[in-house]
C-alpha cells in the first residue's frame, strides 16, 4: 500500500516555492478559490503564480491523497499491473502524476495535459528537481483537442477534472479517454452524489464500450446505489503547519470524501466484496453496508460466529473483503 501523504520530495518543492511568498496572501487565494469550487465554478480563477500555489497547498494533499486511495484499491484487485507510461488528464500541478509514480514503481515515462497555464508552470516547477519524474512531458491546452493527438498510455488519470466540463463534453471527453487507454483509466471525483453522478455516467458508457470494472465496483452491472444514497470513500490527510496556514485550519487533519472508477480493458479475475460505509460494531454484531457481485447487501456477523466476527472488526469503509 502506498502512502497517502505527499512524498518528501514533493514537500519539499511545494516548501520551497512557498519561500518567498507571504503565506496570508496564499490563505486569501486559497479562501477565494475555495469559494468558487464550492459555488460550482472551476479552475478557471487560478491565473497568478500566486494563484496556482495557493491552490496546490490548499488542495494538493487532499487530492494526492484521494488518488493513492484508489490506485491503492485498484493494485489490490491488480496486482500484476505494471504500467509503463501515464498520461495525467487535466493534471493540475501534477497531482496524480506524482501519486502515480508513487504507486508504479514500473511507470518511466509521464505526460500531463491541461489549459491552465499557472498550473502548468507550477507542475513544471515542482517536477524540476525530481528524479522519478524526469521523463516528463506538460502538453498545453484543452483536453480533447490535446488528446486526441496523443499517444495512449497504460495507465490515463483523470483526477477531480472532468466536473470542470459540460455534460455532453463529458461523454465524449470519456470515449477519447477510453480510446487512449492501453490498459486501465482511473478517474476520481469529489464524494459528493453530483461528483458519484459524473462516475457513474461514465461508467456505464465505457462499460458499453467494452471496459470492465476493477475498483471499486465487484461486477460491471448498474450501480445498485439509489438517490438519495451514493457510492465515495474517505481518506484521513495529515495537514502540514503550511496546509493549516493556508486554509485557515486548526485541525491537524482532513477526511477527503471521493468517488471513483478503474475500468481495465481485460476482464479482472478477482471480485472481493466492497464495504460501502464503516461497519457498526455492536457487542452482538456487526453490521456492513457491502457491495456484492449480486447487488447491494446488509451484512450481519454476530459475536457468537466468532472467527468471521474477528475478520469482520478489521473491515474499514473502501475496504475489498472476502
Ligand atoms: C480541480 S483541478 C484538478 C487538478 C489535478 N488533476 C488534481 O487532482 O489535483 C482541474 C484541472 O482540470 C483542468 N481542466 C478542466 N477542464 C479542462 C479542459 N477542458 N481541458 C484541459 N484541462 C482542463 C483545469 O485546468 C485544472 O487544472
């Protein structure tokens, strides 16, 4: 399992670009963007150098972390996967591509594409320094355009992107994706159930198109999930003393709430059940919420059966189970 924190040597990029910079004005960038996001706007008001670097400190652990968690669930379903080259979609300052590198020790060459030119330059930055990510292209421009001229990767990523898109850009967006998979897409998004939507909208397109689902999903059957009620996953973020300055936090921590979906070209072998949500532990039972290749399902294991109830205590929201 790889680590949720950001690497050393991201910290220290991220450190040293902060140098020099009056870290109110980044919490007040921050705090601006923030305001976007939450009224349903995109990246488009990150412009400055300032911007980009407020953004990345507010957010970057926090979406790092989201992407380690899913790539954590999808080695877990595939553990031969050893992809060689990523192509990071709407990559930002690169968050996914660092994950990445983090999760394959097999990847060796990167690309990233995006509009944005601050966070283009940032990424650039950030990567300078870096060893493991020195075979690194940052293709400019709007996705589909710059995709479609793109080589296909083993591994594509679209993290906490395709939100920044219309509806109908959507769908097309995700068949181009598809088509420059060699082997697995990855795409997350906020946990949210507008965020669950977009997931599950395009995977049951791709799904059309002949993908498979390798996390988290066991089967490639409809979501069996109904509104109000949507599929995201948790992951706890350590927030650095810079991250609590920059949002304006007092917390030492964070729970990032995201959906995702890993679709894979070939069939997977394996289909260990999904715990939906944290399990309630009760001195009688146990009580999960679990998705099964036969739908949803309310597990209870009682005390009495004492070996599955042992197994049961371990289980944590995300978690594949057997
Ligand atoms: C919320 S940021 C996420 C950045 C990064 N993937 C991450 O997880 O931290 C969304 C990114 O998608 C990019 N983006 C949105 N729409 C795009 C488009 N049509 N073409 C290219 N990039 C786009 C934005 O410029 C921005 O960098």
């Amino acid at each position: 399992m790889t680590s949720p924190d950001l690497p050393a040597e991201l910290k220290a990029a991220l450190d040293g670009k902060l140098r020099g910079f009056s870290r109110s004005d980044a919490a007040g960038r921050a705090a601006s963007i923030s305001r976007t996001y939450r009224s349903g706007g995109g990246s488009g008001t990150i412009r400055s150098e300032t911007d980009a670097l407020a953004y990345a400190l507010a957010r970057m652990p926090a979406t790092y972390a989201a992407v380690i968690a899913s790539l954590n669930a999808l080695v877990e379903i595939r553990p031969d996967l050893a992809p060689e080259t990523l192509l990071d979609v709407g990559a930002g300052p690169g968050t996914a591509t660092w994950a990445a590198a983090e999760a394959f020790p097999s990847l060796q060459h990167f690309t990233m594409l995006d509009a944005n030119d601050a966070l283009r330059t940032l990424a650039l930055d950030l990567a300078r320094d870096s060893t493991r990510l020195r075979n690194t292209d940052y293709q400019r421009g709007e996705a589909r355009a710059v995709l479609a001229k793109a080589d296909a990767a083993d591994l594509v990523v679209a993290s906490y992107m395709i939100g920044e898109i219309s509806d109908a850009e959507q769908r097309a967006l995700a068949e181009l994706l598809w088509q420059k998979t060699h082997d697995t897409l990855l795409v997350v998004e906020p946990g949210t159930p507008a965020g669950y939507a977009r997931i599950i909208a395009l995977r049951a397109h791709l799904i059309d198109l002949g993908a498979h689902v390798a996390a988290p999903c066991p089967h490639d059957s409809q979501c069996p999930l109904q509104a109000p009620d949507w599929c995201h996953f948790t992951q706890r973020v350590q927030r650095s003393r810079a991250h609590k300055q920059v949002k304006g936090a007092e917390l030492p921590f964070e729970d990032e709430r995201f959906s995702y979906v890993a679709l894979t070209r070939a069939p997977v072998e394996q289909h260990p059940v999904r715990v939906l949500a944290q399990p309630a532990v009760s001195k009688v039972e146990i009580t999960a919420k679990l998705c099964t290749p036969e739908g949803l399902s309310f597990a209870k294991v009682p005390r009495r059966a004492k070996a599955n109830y042992a197994s049961a205590r371990r289980w944590r929201w995300g978690d594949a189970v057997n």
